[in-house]
C-alpha cells in the first residue's frame, strides 16, 4: 500500500502487542521509497503482514505530523 495523502481521524484504540518491524528503502526508476514491514506472531518466517509505503513527500509530511505531535 503506497500512502497518497494523511487524514487526521480520532478513534479510540488500546496499546497493540509488540510485533516485528523492519523497514527497507528501494529506488524505483527515479523515485525513492520507504518501506515498512509488519509481522505477525510467528514473525518474518510467515511473512509480512503489513506493509506501507511513502515516497519523499508523503514521509517529510509523517515527519512534520510526528513532530507536531509529540514534540
């Protein structure tokens, strides 16, 4: 899944368990994207789970919201 565009939403939600995370960075013709991967239980033997994509523009606006939001 390749990010288009952030939209604040408010839900209710509880601390999930920890999980495997890995992220991997690729050039495609002449963009560059960020990948990251989720795992479930049985971790990166079963594959992953989850994975989200940003080009630059969409991972500069995760940064800006991150920082607005805990700094």
């Amino acid at each position: 899944m390749l990010v288009q565009e952030w939209k604040k939403e408010t839900h209710d939600f509880k601390r999930q368990e920890i999980r495997k995370t890995t992220y991997s960075v690729a050039q495609i013709g002449d963009e560059k994207l960020f990948q990251i991967q989720t795992y479930g239980a049985r971790g990166v033997s079963a594959g992953a789970k989850q994975i989200i994509q940003f080009d630059k523009d969409r991972a500069m606006e995760l940064v800006k919201i991150l920082l607005n939001e805990f700094c």
